[in-house]
C-alpha cells in the first residue's frame, strides 16, 4: 500500500511538473503572440493613416483637375463650389444670431 501511495505520488508529482512546463510555454507563446499583435496593430494604424492621407491627396487632385476646367470633375468642383457657400452661409446667420 505504501508502494502505491508513493507510485501515485510520484506520478503526480511529475504531471505537475509537466503541467508547470506547459504553463510556462504557454505564457512565453502568449508574450510573443502579444507582441506581434501590438507590431500587427502599429502597421495597421500607420496604413490606414497613409490610405487616408492618399485619398485626401486624390480629392485635392480630382478638385485642382476641376479648377483647371477638366469636364470630367465639372460636377466635383460644383459641389466642392456649393459646400463652401453653404459654409460660409452658415457663418453669416452665425454672426448676425451673435448680434454682430
């Protein structure tokens, strides 16, 4: 009986071991799968900046490309001609509200 108590104890006592060596390699795997993750979201922030930063920069070029007369963006500068009179309608019934 004793024998088999000491057996089960050592039996235990290396899964224990065991289950101690696949928590540490599951930490060390989660440190580094955070790592990547934080890199993955740095790169995904930085393109998603530079994807707005292009589409901006193609409106300003559809716009200039209106100005200079191309009728293809006819429509665009009207619109962009359109939303600044109405900005700046805006303004107006601002100051006069303001009592100015």
């Amino acid at each position: 009986m004793l024998k088999d108590l000491e057996s089960n104890f050592l039996l235990l006592e290396k899964r224990i071991l065991m289950l101690k060596k696949d928590y540490q390699n599951l930490r060390e795997e989660h440190a580094a799968l955070s790592k990547d993750y934080e890199e993955m979201k740095e790169k995904y922030e930085a393109e998603r900046r530079k994807s707005q930063e292009l589409a901006e920069e193609q409106k300003n070029i559809k716009l200039q490309s209106a100005i200079s007369g191309n009728p293809e963006h006819n429509r665009l500068m009207k619109n962009h001609i359109n939303r600044l009179i109405k900005e700046v309608d805006y303004c107006i019934a601002q100051l006069q509200n303001s009592g100015l």
